[in-house]
C-alpha cells in the first residue's frame, strides 16, 4: 500500500503529464465541442436543418458545459479526479459517435447536452490534474503546451471531416468518425495522464454553498466582460462554415477554413499571456477582444478569400487566449475565494454561449443570413473590451 500510494505522489515526467493534457484536450474540446461545426453544413442540407434549429442544438452543448462546469468545479465529483478526467473523454467519445446514429431533434439535444457536460469535466479536471504535476515537476511553462489541445483537436477533426467530405462521406459517418477518434484519443490520454490524488483539493471539496463571490467591482466587470466574451466569439465559431457554404463563390474553402481555424487556436495561449506578461492582463484581454471583433466582422462584411481566413485566424487566434486571461484575471481578483469566483465566470461565459447560438440562428432564419447577429457579436466584444480595460 505505501508503495502504490508513493506512486500516486510522484511528480510525473511534466512533457508526458502536459502531452497527456493536450491529448484530452483534444478529444474533450477541440472535437467534443467544435467539430459541431464543419458537420455542421451537411447535417443542415440532409436533414433541412433550419438555422434557429442548428442554434438551439449548439446551445443544448453550451447549457451541458455551464451544467458540467459547476458541478466539477463545485466538488460534488466523489472519487478520484483521474477517473473523472477519463470517464468524461469516454462520454465525449460516446456522445460525438452517437450523433451520426439518429436523426432526431430531441436525441441531438440531449446528445449534446451531455457532450457539453463531457467536454467541462474534462477541462476542469485535466487542469486540476495535469497542472498540479507540472507545479510539482517545476515546469508550469508547459501549460501552454497544455491548451495547444483545443487548436490541435479542432485542426485534426476538421482534417478528418474534410477528407471524409472528399471521399463522398455523409454527416452521420463524419460523426462516427469523428467518435472513433476521440475514442483512440482517450486511450492516449489514459496511457498519458499522471495518477492523481483521490482526494479532491480542500479548496474543491466545500460545496457552492455559503457566501457569495467577492464584491469587487473590478471582478463584476470582468464577469459582464467575460459574459460578453462567450457570446461574441461563439456565433462565428459555431456558423463559420456554414457561413462560407451559403457563398457560392467561398464553398471552395469550406474544407479548409476549419482547419486554420485550429492551427491558430494552438499557440493563442502561449501568446496572449506572453503579451499580458508585458502588458497587464486587463490590456491583454481588451485588444484581444477587439482583435477578434474584427475577425467577427470580416466572417460577414468582407466576403472574399482574405476576409474568410482573416475570421478564420483572428477568431481561432483568440478565443482560447481570452478564455485563459480571464480566468487568470479572475483568480488575481479572488481575495481566496477562487473556487466561488471560478464558478461566476463560468456561469457567466456559459450563459453567454448559450444565448449566442439561438439568438444568431433566429436572427438568421427572419433576415436571411448572419450579418446583423454578427454585428451585435463583435459590438459584444467591443463592450467587454471596455469593461476589462478599466
């Protein structure tokens, strides 16, 4: 017994424990939460998808992550973090197969609800356990390593869709191709991960309940910023594609966007904290929300090759820098009080993502395409600008 429990406690080699991470990554968000969106054009033509439709399925995702979210990040999970990590990519891998076997409204819901719920276990908890060993091996500089997983898992699944597309494929094998690969990325992630600590850390271990976040005016401002933020971004991450499909002259592109797309997203975080190193965060996160207002606006007042990938690189180049940003800002602010102020943003960024999707696919169906709900998108992330710079 004290040599099993001397081998949970030893630091793990920190490249192994941060490719491990980057591989759950991958599976649990990268293709658990945005391969939605390549799929996304061809489940709308086979089935007459309408885009309010397509809006509510990406939000059932969202509503699951801001569920799955607070539940991990209250301490509610019993048992150890590593089994959660793991039991959620296989759920991810599940939920993502699954789609590709029915062809009803409800079932897409409840699959992507759970999806969601999947992909925020394993993002909270693949920090709790991956970060914690690199903290313990002095190599918390791999954590940008670490979130490379969101752009690389976005990148190879829409390599594999694209491919799939080109070989005549339709959407439900790109679902079950797409499960099949989360599924041999979580046997990578379970041969890479470091055992951790069956306890949960006593920060996580109180329940939700008892005072309220801290009342700082700076940090109610970071959560209406980061709100915003979940809501600008994930109107044109959910209908890019289908964006550039509904152009004639751009559906050449459609098998590639989505990859650029992922290959910027993979270095975002180790650039935008490197600038908010020189910076500050508040100044790193407010020209980050504006430098992807741009790329929100190019998706639908510059319809050309350049003003695609422009959306394309500005959007992916930022989403997943802002995300680490805020939280970053959020615990400098939490006076320690952490675990409640981790639950407000989440909440927040959830309700912001929830919104955006049903609100662009109704504005969509009534107007004909997404240019106004992308206006109000990019003046979203204007406002958060605001809010964070001060």
């Amino acid at each position: 017994m004290a040599h099993a429990t001397a081998l949970v406690h030893r630091p793990a080699r920190p490249v192994r424990a941060a490719l491990g991470g980057l591989v759950a990554l991958a599976v649990g968000i990268g293709i658990g939460r945005f391969v939605y969106t390549p799929i996304l054009p061809p489940m709308m033509a086979a089935l007459g998808l309408s885009p309010f439709a397509a809006g509510l399925v990406a939000s059932a995702n969202f509503a699951g992550y801001l569920v799955g979210a607070l539940l991990a990040a209250g301490g509610r999970l019993p048992g150890g973090q590593r089994a959660w990590l793991l039991g959620g990519l296989w759920a991810s891998a599940i939920t993502t197969a699954a789609m590709g076997l029915t062809r009803a409204l409800p079932a897409f819901l409840a699959l992507r609800f759970a999806g969601g719920a999947a992909s925020a276990v394993v993002l909270i908890l693949v920090s709790a356990v991956v970060l914690e060993r690199l903290a313990e091996a002095g190599r918390s500089d791999l954590s940008a390593l670490l979130f490379a997983g969101v752009g690389t898992g976005v990148a190879a699944s829409a390599v594999l869709v694209s491919l799939l597309r080109a070989a005549g494929d339709g959407w439900a094998a790109l679902w079950l191709a797409s499960g099949g690969l989360s599924a041999v990325g979580a046997l990578a992630a379970g041969w890479l991960v470091p055992a951790a600590d069956a306890r949960p850390p006593a920060a996580a271990a109180r329940p939700l309940a008892g005072e309220p976040p801290p009342r700082d005016r700076r940090l109610l401002r970071l959560a209406l910023a980061y709100g915003l933020f979940g809501f600008g971004y994930v109107i044109t991450a959910t209908f890019l594609v289908a964006i550039v499909r509904g152009d004639s002259a751009l559906r050449p592109l459609e098998p590639v966007v989505w990859v650029v797309f992922g290959l910027a997203a993979a270095p975002s975080v180790a650039l935008w904290t490197a600038l908010a190193r020189r910076t500050g965060i508040p100044a790193a996160f407010a020209l980050a929300a504006l430098t992807e207002a741009l790329g929100v606006l190019a998706s639908v007042t510059w319809p050309s090759r350049a003003g695609v990938f422009l959306a394309a690189v500005l959007v992916g180049g930022t989403f997943m820098g802002l995300t680490a940003l805020g939280l970053v800002r959020g615990r400098e602010l939490a006076r320690g009080e952490a675990r409640r102020v981790l639950a407000l943003m989440t909440s927040a960024f959830g309700l912001g993502q929830i919104l955006g999707p049903t609100f662009a696919g109704a504005l969509s169906d009534r107007l004909g395409s997404f240019l106004v709900p992308s206006i109000v998108a990019a003046a979203a992330l204007a406002t958060a600008a605001v809010l964070a710079r001060r």
